[in-house]
C-alpha cells in the first residue's frame, strides 16, 4: 500500500470548490482547507506506485483551478 499527503496551490477563492472535486476522487482518504503556503492538504491511499502517480498526475493536476502540487510519500514501517 502506497500513501502520501499532496499539498495543492489554487486559484485565489478556488479552494472550496478543488476541495469539493477532490473529495470525490477515488483513493483520497482525507482533504481540508489550509491557511498558509499551500491551500488543500489531501492524503491519499492507493493500490502501486503507479496508481498513485496516475491519481495524481491525471486526476488531481486536471483540476480546473489546481496551481501547483507537491507530493510527500509516506513511508510505512
């Protein structure tokens, strides 16, 4: 099982609605508005390496109002 927190940049007064999409979003376990550099925090859980990759990469970055992502891989000990 692969999971890591993806920090999101919006749009300006975007982030309930990113919110919203990315909620719906299979493999996304949590995501909140956050005050401070980055405007979403979301976790998410998935499958390989290249399930997650694909989450992010084709789901969460073609989110109309999303800026920019970064994403922490989490590891499991």
């Amino acid at each position: 099982m692969t999971q890591a927190y993806i920090l999101l940049t919006t749009e300006g007064g975007a982030e309930d609605a990113v919110l919203s999409q990315v909620r719906n979003i299979a493999g996304v376990e949590h995501a909140y508005v956050s005050y401070g550099v980055y405007d979403i925090i979301i976790k998410v859980k998935a499958e390989t390496m290249q399930e997650l990759k694909d989450v992010v990469t084709y789901r969460i970055r073609k989110i109309e109002s999303v800026q920019s992502t970064l994403t922490l891989l989490l590891v499991d000990e």
